[in-house]
C-alpha cells in the first residue's frame, strides 16, 4: 500500500478499524511501507499523528512514559483511536467507503 497517498491518508486507513493503537505500533508500519528508515522520518510520522489528533480525527486516550525504549527512551507514548471526524474525512478523502 502506501507510497501513492499522502501519508496522513494512510495513517487514517490504519485506524479505520476502530481499534486502538500505540503510536509505536503505527510508526513503524508507516516506515516500512514508505522506506522512511531514519529517526528523523520516525518523529515525522509521529507528529502527523498529533497533527491528526490536534485536528480531532484522532483521539488521545492514553499516555505513557517510554522506561523500556520501546519506541524512543524516556519519550511520552501515545494511544489514539478514530473520530466519528476522522471516519468522516477518511471517507471525505475516498480512502474506503465507512
């Protein structure tokens, strides 16, 4: 998938399924289907993730420190889920019908 639409597009289409989702489980999906390998590609796609979530397509319902570095040492994790917004757009930019 991915490489021919706009990344917030496809980061959109991820949560279509209603479920929610670490940003750490999001990014590297992102990189992967787009070859953005580096760590600076890793901050931009986690912060089209607060752009969509300051936008109210997603919405923050939890928060944790990151003590493991799992995604990046000492970093504020984030858990999101879809908008009725977000479906809305999501459907508005003809990603699939909702």
């Amino acid at each position: 998938m991915g490489k021919n639409r706009p990344i917030k597009f496809r980061i959109l289409e991820l949560f279509l399924d209603g479920k929610e989702h670490w940003n750490y489980e999001i990014v590297p999906k992102i990189q992967e289907e787009y070859g953005m390998k580096s760590n600076f590609h890793r901050d931009s796609i986690n912060f089209d993730l607060l752009e969509l979530a300051s936008g109210g397509m997603l919405k923050d319902v939890e928060q944790k420190v990151d003590e493991e570095g799992i995604y990046k040492k000492d970093f504020l994790l984030h858990k999101y889920v879809i908008t009725d917004f977000g479906r809305v757009r999501g459907s508005d930019a003809c990603l699939r019908y909702v």
